[in-house]
C-alpha cells in the first residue's frame, strides 16, 4: 500500500473527528489506516499513514447501496455488488460529500431490530 499523502492525511483526521461525534461512534488504528466501527461494526477505514486504493480515496461499508451511490462517479467498487466501496476526494470541496457517504455507513451499521430488542432486555 502506497504512503498517504499529507492533505489526505489532514483530510481523514477531520472526517474522523467529525464521525466520533457521532453516538457509539469509536476509531482503531488497523494496517496504516484508522478504522471507523459503531459499537462493534466497522463501517469505514481512513487513510493514516498508507492510502486506500488511490492516494486520496476513503472506504466505507454500504450493504445496501442506494441509486445515488451508483450515481455518483467519485464512488468505486472492486466487483459488482461490492458491499465496500471507495470515495475518491480530487480536492478539499469533497470533504462535505465523503462525510455524507461515511454517515450513510454509519447508518447502516445499526444494529438490527432483533438485536437491539435481545440487548434491552
């Protein structure tokens, strides 16, 4: 895995401020990267010290992905049906699009119905 730029570097230091603010929320550094869970599901890596993919690329986790991630061409998926994807940032102004994409993956990190209901009890 190829080093990760310093901007990118900057960049992913404030996408994930901005997700630990998020509810259960927490960050683990994993490979050169800073891996994003809610509770005990990941749901994203970070670039920290290595790069994803491309030099300036996120990864984030969506099992069920939406027209919109299919839409938009900054989003990259190895295979069809990929359930992780990368976001490409081509510059500063991507920032607020990525963290639209990693609070989606947050979203869909939730635990299910079943195991909320099993967890309250």
């Amino acid at each position: 895995m190829p080093r990760a730029p310093e901007e990118m570097r900057q960049w992913s230091e404030l996408l994930m401020a901005e997700a630990l603010r998020w509810q259960k929320a927490s960050a683990r550094p994993m490979f050169g990267m800073t891996a994003l869970y809610r509770g005990k599901k990941i749901f994203a890596a970070l670039p920290r010290t290595r790069a994803i993919g491309t030099p300036y690329s996120i990864a984030f986790k969506l099992p069920r992905k939406s027209e919109r991630a299919e839409a938009d061409i900054r989003i990259l998926a190895d295979r069809p049906g990929a359930k992780w994807l990368t976001f490409e940032l081509n510059s500063g102004t991507d920032i607020p699009d990525a963290l639209r994409w990693l609070e989606e993956a947050y979203e869909q990190a939730r635990p299910s119905d079943a195991l909320r209901r099993s967890a309250s009890r």
